[in-house]
C-alpha cells in the first residue's frame, strides 16, 4: 500500500470518527512534514524517485502539447 492509499484511508477513519478539527489539523501538518522529511532523506540518499504515468512538463522533454 502506498504512503498516499494509507494517508487517505487514515484521514477517511479520522473524519467518520468526528475527530476535533484542531486534531485533524495537527495530524495533517504531521503527516505532511513526515512525507516532506522522507523525501529529503531519500534526495540526500541519492534514491532516484520514479513516478508512474505521465509527464506534467511541457515541451521537448515532456508530453508534447
């Protein structure tokens, strides 16, 4: 399961649960800084990131228009 697919089904079971607003927030903020962090680790690791699907760049390198 990818960080996203868990990401979402957390974030469903917080929102069923009512969860106060100030806590979702807070656990958003932390989530997203988590994932921010694990990337950079990942850039200075020197992991080569692949994404799957197309390219959003435009121009010779990317999908032509």
């Amino acid at each position: 399961m990818t960080f996203i697919e868990q990401f979402e089904q957390e974030f469903a079971r917080k929102l069923e649960a009512c969860v106060a607003d100030e806590e979702l927030i807070r656990w958003v903020s932390e989530k997203v800084l988590e994932s921010y962090r694990n990337g950079i680790t990942a850039g200075q690791k020197g992991a080569t990131v692949k994404r799957q699907g197309k390219s959003r760049r435009r121009g010779p390198f990317g999908n032509p228009e």
